[in-house]
RNA sequence: GGGCUCGUAGUCUAGCUCGGUUAUGACGUCGCCCUUACACGGCGAAGAUCCGGUGUUCAAAUCACCGCGGGCCCA
C-alpha cells in the first residue's frame, strides 16, 4: 500500500492551514453549557517591543491547560483579553514623541497611547494566534474599552456604598518623576553608592558633641528625634536630654528605641520626616508631628529654608559642603545602600504626605488567609509566596494614581463645600473632562463641580478580571454558571499583586473566592540564566523563533524543558533541536500510514508487551496532565515514542506487519497494534502541540478534529515492562554483532534467543533473521 | 538581619517520601555508518567531588545537623 504520508519531514508551515481550518470550523468557539471550565486567562500588557519569549512560552502552557481540560470532557471558556492601562505605555509613549505626559494635553496625549497599544497590541495578539491559543478570540476586551472601565467604575462605585474606601492623607511612596503615587508592590531595591555622613550634634545642657551619621543630610530641617539603642551604654546618660540640630539649630530629644542599631554609624540615628519606612513607623508610633520636606514636585519645601527648591540629590551635596565649612562633620564614608526605587523609572522614590484613596485591606486579610487555604496551587510551594505576603501587609491599599493613561476614578467636588459626588453605576465617566451628572450639590446646593482629576491603581482595573469575564452583574445566568471560575493561571512575580487584588476584590464584591485553583509559572531567563532586559541585550523576539521553528516545536520545547513553577531558560538552539522529536514522530506515522487501519487482529506477545508499556504511559501522562505539569507528559511520550516504541516494537513489529512469513491474522495483530499506540500517542500529545498531532490524526484516523476527542483511558492489561530491558539488551547485542561482523542488518546470523524472551521467539527471528546454532 | 525556596555532567532532568543498581533520559559535544519510516536518522564514546562539611549506618545523591551559593520576598 501507498504511504499516505510522503514528505520526510513535519514542516511548520502547515500551522497555518490548520489554524484557518479550525476558525473555520469554529472550533474553539465558547457556548454556555452546564460543564463550564473557566480560565481566568492574564491578559497580558502591552509594554514595548519585542514581546517577551519567556511570556509565550507561559500562555502556551496556558493553552494547554484550556486543551487537556477539554480533552477531558469540559467546557473550556478561555477568554483572551489585553490589558491596557498604567503606566509603561506613557513612558513609552513619552519617550517615543519625546514629550512629557504633563506638558500635554491629556485628551491628545492619551489618543497617542492609544495609538501605541494598538501596534503593540495586534503583535501580541498575532503570536498568541500563531502559538494555537484555543481561546475565545472573537470576544477578546481590553481593559481600556469603555466597557471594561465602566465596569471597573461600578465595582468601585459598589464598594464606595459599602464604606470600605476612604481618603486619607498618610505617608506615601512618591515617584515624582512618574508624578504619582506608587503601592509597596511596585518598589524595587538596589544597591546604589552613597555617602554617609557623620554630623555633629551637640547636647543643648552640657555642649557635648554627639556624632549622627545619616544617608540623608539633607533631611535634618525634617528632624524631630533622636533615637538610641537602650542597651547602648555610650547613650545611657543622655536619654531624654535635648539636642541642637547642625545648620537649623532646632532642638530634638534623645529618645531609646530598639530599631536603633548599636553597630550602624555612631549607634545614634536621626528620624526624620521621611527618610525612609522606619521613620514613618516612629512618626507614627512616637506621634510626631511631620513635617514636609520634600514636595509633589520631588524638589526641598521652604522648610528647607536656603535650600527650598533643590532636589534631594543636590541639596544633600550642597548641605555636606556646608557643614564641612562649618567644621560640623567628622568623617564621610562610601557605602552601598539598599535603595528603595519606582519600578517602573528606576528613580529613588521619596516618602511624602499626599491625600489619596484607600481601600479597605488590612481587616479582610484573615479571610484572605482562609480563601487561600481554599484555593489548591500549582505548585503547592508557591502558595507560600501569598501567604507570607498577606503577613505583611500592613497598611491598607492606596488605589488612587496621578497619572493620564488609566481607568478615571468617578467622583466630582462641589466648588464651595468640596462635597464628593459619586454617580451611579451604568456608564462610562470621565470626570477630567465630562460634566457632572447632577445639576446641584446635595450638601449645599451649590452647582459648580470640579472633576477628578486621578486614575485608578492599575491593578483597580485587572483585579475584577474574573468578574469581567463571567459577566458579574451583567448577566445573571452566564455568572451563576461560570464563577468561581476553575483556575487561575500567572506567573510567579505578580502573586503578591494581581493574585492577591483579585482575591480581595472578588471576595469584596461577591463574597467567594475567583478560582478553586491558581498556576504559577516562573520568569523565563536567558542561556546564561540572567534577567532578559532590552537594555541588557539578551532579550530574544518570540516572533521569529515561532515563525522559524513552528509553534508546535516551541509549545514542545517549553513543556519538556519547563520544570512547573521554577524559571526557565530560554536559547533558539534549544528550541530548534526540540523539533527533532515532532520529525520523528512524523517518520514513525509515515511508516505506518503504509499499514490500513485495522480494528483488531491477534495479538501477538509482543504486542501485548508494548500495550502494556502503552497503559503505563496513558497513566503516566493522565497523572501530569492532572497536575498541569507538561514536562511529565512531554518527556514521558518523548521517551516511550523514540527509545520504546520506535526502537524496539517497530523494528520487532515490521517483518510480521509485512507479512512475510507469517499468517494474515498474526499481521493483522501488528497493524493494529502499530495504529492503537501510534493514534493513542496523537491523542496524548494533542495537548501539547496541537498542529502536528491534528494533522497526522486527520491523514491517517478520522475526518473531524483530535480536539474533539478525549484524552485515552488505560486498559488495565497485564503489565509486561519487565521484559522492556530484557528486550532492549537482546536486540542491541545482534545489532552490535552484525555491526562487528561488518554483515548488513538484513543478513542472517547465527544466535540463539535466550529462553527468558522465548514469548516473542518467532517476531525476533524474523527481525534479525536469526538461525539456530 | 528575617522568611520562603532551590542547588545532580556545558544545559534541562529522573532518582530523594520508604538509604543498597555500573546515578535515568534528553539536548549539546566527539567518532563511525546514507541499513528500503526517518542523516531533523542509526550505532558508539567522552562528560557528574550528586554544592561543601560533619554525623547516623555495614552502606548516604537519598536521613539529621552545620555551613556555602543562587533566586524571590520582607525588614
């Protein structure tokens, strides 16, 4: 018979093809039924070029979840969404005009990150399409959709009427080149060279100099105490004695508090308002009263006195030069320290007094703790990195932001009381620019308002993602019977916050968590395991990888390569090699597509023997599937296909499976048990690389897609793996010898088969046409 | 400084729960071979102080303790 199958080798370019015969057939196309599996799918962000290799890679295990749950008898629901707002567009957006946000008019400035998303936004959209996502592409939002911020406004709206946002002015994480605040999830540290100077102090009754070393001179007008160790005995006589400040000449008191270390500087340290996280934690603790140094505008406040309007950086510079000519310094060491900088502009971030909006955190987080108890990871280890940030957290959640290119908050002021008006949910408000919807102040009756002029915290829009999919409050049907959705799937850095701001948000607003499960994935590194960065150089363009080797070899490559939850590391080599494995299981099927497709015929020993290691794999790979660990299935079908399946059973199957010297129905046992492993492999590997397997399942066994089918079920056949090695062993030593004897494989040879593998006697003989001594 | 977590050939990884095999497989490297499914193949080779130390034991990659190193988080 004819091979159906000629071509050597699996080409990639045949994704394509497939890909429009599944939109096509709608194949993927969601439709409300009772057995929904709901993907809380991430929507990514669009930040820049290239899309990140490490990213593909991660919603290419995303859709393998989606597929092995439809494999298993589920509705999947597997929206696809981009997210759209924060910050990373306008600077991007900034530095690609070369204009600065604030300089602009915000109406044209937001239309030019609308502008930037959209490019950026069909790239993502065009790789996630080419890597075979299964989602639910036609319905696909964004998260700046007028839709989606409505959406988010009412959930803000709803939890405004439940009392559990608030104003408050508090110390603040500042970004003043960002221009706005930033919550303790978006700080980074790093260790940046600085001085660290030790200033005179002198005691007010005795004039004793008392040395205070700082990293922050600059902040001595903000200082309102000083502390020491109470175990340090250099201090002991001089608690609660007033001292002179240098250059201000203010008086301050000698207090001890335990956070003071005895070994740093002179072991005395000045608080100020604020040098860093310790100092807000003692204004607070001693009630102190602040005072502001440092203003929005990231510049020294008239306090400053002489050195109003510096910025931080060169005020420090000018005040050591001062004190050094006013012989106020004892000595200047080079220190590296630990940094608290902005994500996103990488610039030190200031601790400065501002009003924002809060919500309510810090009372819901034992039943966070229990909601996450609920809730199963994958892996378990991850959950720990919640966990222990719910332990953290100690101040509620600052939602508000001064920026442009965000969700707007929906509240107007009254011009005389100051009154806030919040509307009611049901439409899209821009309060920057829109009227406000009531004629007159309910306080005082007053009918000027003036228009929020803040964006919600980024997080405010992508934390209702579960509720946006399944439609909460929308429609009542689609959510009863999607939410709590299945699962959960992101990646390992932003547990602390989409994870957790999901779980509050969802809990907040429906009383249930979002998802009975969460899959975290790690980062994807370079070859050397170094960071990927645009500036570094080492970041790898997921698009012409995909492009080149195929999406089936990239979604193998990162299933057998990627260990769940642990980072990755990511090399075009590796990926390439990968496609070695698809070639050979294209070779195996074009070998059999020679063979008609039987449905059963006798079955030999050693037929039953590779069946038997077929149900240990079918069980092998249920388990990781199970799991969503795709290394276990992909390496598991690698190995049975290649060293199992291929190298011994083929070898041992082909002489009978052409007949030669045997009956038809001991040939018919070959066919049919060659096609039962070779279309049970399909079927496990759908999965995993979706285009190959359809492709080879729609030449050789069926009309209608693979996808369609369900995962195999084990069979529970005598076990026979012991003879696997012992089969292995015997073959490779008449391999060898023909080899040493320089005969070809096709030549007779004098060999006896052991008596251990008499079973399958008659198949080895034919194999190595072997004569009896 | 604290917490979590990891540490097996150049790379990924199995084995570790429950101690005993020449430490598994793959990628890569090197050598030989175009044998009719496959040179994107076959056969073979080299490559590992199983992070280090101490202890328990007849026996430790595996158990215990102490270190060291990486990553993440928190201070």
């Amino acid at each position: 018979m004819e091979p159906k199958i000629s071509e050597k080798a699996w080409d990639p370019k045949l994704e394509n093809a497939i890909l429009k015969k599944w939109e096509e057939e709608k194949l993927y196309d969601f439709e409300l039924l009772d057995n929904n599996y709901t993907i809380d799918t991430p929507p990514p962000y669009p930040s820049g070029r290239p899309w990140h290799i490490g990213a593909a890679s991660h919603y290419a295990q995303i859709d393998m979840i989606a597929r092995t749950a439809r494999m298993s008898g589920k509705n999947v629901y597997f929206p696809i969404g981009i997210d759209r707002n924060g910050l990373p567009v306008e600077l991007y957006t900034e530095k690609k005009h070369g204009i600065r946000m604030r300089e602009t008019e915000r109406g044209e400035f937001l239309d030019l990150c609308k502008s930037a998303l959209d490019d950026l936004e069909a790239e993502m959209i065009q790789i996630m399409k080419s890597l075979g996502l299964s989602g639910d592409f036609k319905n696909y939002y964004r998260t700046d959709s007028e839709d989606y911020r409505k959406f988010t406004q009412e959930t803000f709206i709803d939890l405004w009427k439940k009392g559990v946002i608030y104003l408050a002015t508090r110390p603040n994480n500042y970004d003043w080149v960002s221009g706005t605040t930033i919550a303790d999830a978006e700080i980074v540290y790093e260790e940046i060279p600085t001085k660290l100077v030790y200033m005179k102090f002198i005691t007010k009754e005795t004039k004793k100099e008392i040395i205070i070393a700082s990293t922050r001179p600059e902040l001595l007008c903000a200082c309102k105490t000083v502390i020491v160790n109470p175990n340090d005995e250099r201090y002991s006589d001089l608690i609660g004695k007033e001292l002179i400040v240098p250059l201000t000449n203010n008086e301050v008191k000698i207090i001890p508090h335990h956070s003071a270390k005895i070994e740093f500087g002179s072991g005395a340290v000045m608080v100020c308002s604020y040098g860093d996280q310790n100092d807000v934690a003692l204004f607070r603790e001693l009630q102190l009263d602040e005072v502001i140094a440092i203003g929005l505008d990231g510049r020294m406040t008239e306090v400053a006195g002489e050195y109003q309007g510096l910025k931080p950086k060169q005020a420090r510079t000018k005040i050591i030069e001062d004190l050094e000519n006013a012989n106020l310094v004892e000595k200047i060491e080079d220190i590296s320290h630990r940094t608290p900088l902005s994500e996103r502009s990488r610039i030190p971030i200031e601790i400065v007094p501002m009003e924002e909006y809060y919500l309510k955190q810090k009372d819901s987080l034992e039943k966070m703790k229990k909601l996450g108890e609920e809730i199963d990871f994958y892996p378990n280890m991850h959950k720990q990195i919640l966990m222990n940030w719910l332990d953290s957290i100690s101040i509620d959640w600052p939602i508000s932001r001064r920026r442009f290119y965000g969700t707007e908050i929906p509240i107007w002021y009254c011009n005389k009381c100051s009154e806030p008006f919040v509307p009611e949910p049901g439409k899209y408000y821009r309060p920057w620019k829109d009227k406000c919807p009531v004629e007159k102040c309910q306080k005082c009756g007053n009918t000027e308002f003036t228009g929020e002029e803040r964006t919600f915290d980024t997080w405010m829009d992508s934390s209702v993602s579960p509720l946006f999919v399944t439609k909460f409050n929308r429609d009542e049907e689609f959510f009863k019977k999607t939410y709590p959705t299945a699962i959960r799937p992101q990646a390992k850095d932003i547990v602390r916050t989409w994870l957790y701001y999901t779980l509050l948000r969802c809990e907040k607003l429906t009383g249930k968590k979002p998802w009975s499960e969460a899959w975290i994935m790690g980062y994807g590194l370079d070859e050397k395991g170094m960071k990927m960065s645009k500036s570094k150089g080492n970041a790898i363009d997921p698009l012409p990888v995909i492009e080149k080797s195929g999406a089936d070899t990239f979604r193998f490559w990162s299933a057998s390569e990627i260990n769940q939850g642990y980072d990755f590391r990511c090399s075009e080599q590796k990926i390439e090699s990968t496609r070695k494995f698809l070639s050979k299981l294209w070779n195996v099927s074009r070998f059999l597509s020679s063979f008609p497709v039987i449905k059963s015929g006798k079955l030999s020993e050693s037929d039953k023997w590779i069946l038997s290691e077929l149900d240990k794999l079918i069980s092998v790979c249920k388990e990781g599937y199970s799991k969503y660990n795709f290394f276990i299935p992909s390496t598991a079908i690698r190995e049975f296909t290649w060293n199992i399946f291929a190298a011994q059973y083929i070898e041992i199957a082909k002489a009978r499976a052409y007949g030669i010297g045997f009956t038809d129905e001991e040939r018919d046992g070959a066919i049919f048990t060659l096609h039962k492993v070779l279309s049970t492999i399909l079927k496990l590997l759908a999965p995993i690389t979706p285009f190959i397997t359809e492709h080879l399942w729609q030449t050789l066994y069926s009309q209608d897609s693979i996808h369609k089918e369900n995962l195999p079920d084990i069979e529970n056949v005598t076990d026979m793996s012991k003879m696997t090695q012992l089969l292995a062993e015997f073959n490779s030593k008449v391999w060898n010898e023909k080899k040493q004897k320089e005969l070809s494989l096709k030549d007779s040879i004098k060999m006896d088969v052991p008596e251990i593998l008499s079973q399958f006697k008659k198949d080895l003989i034919a194999m190595h046409n072997l004569e009896s001594n």
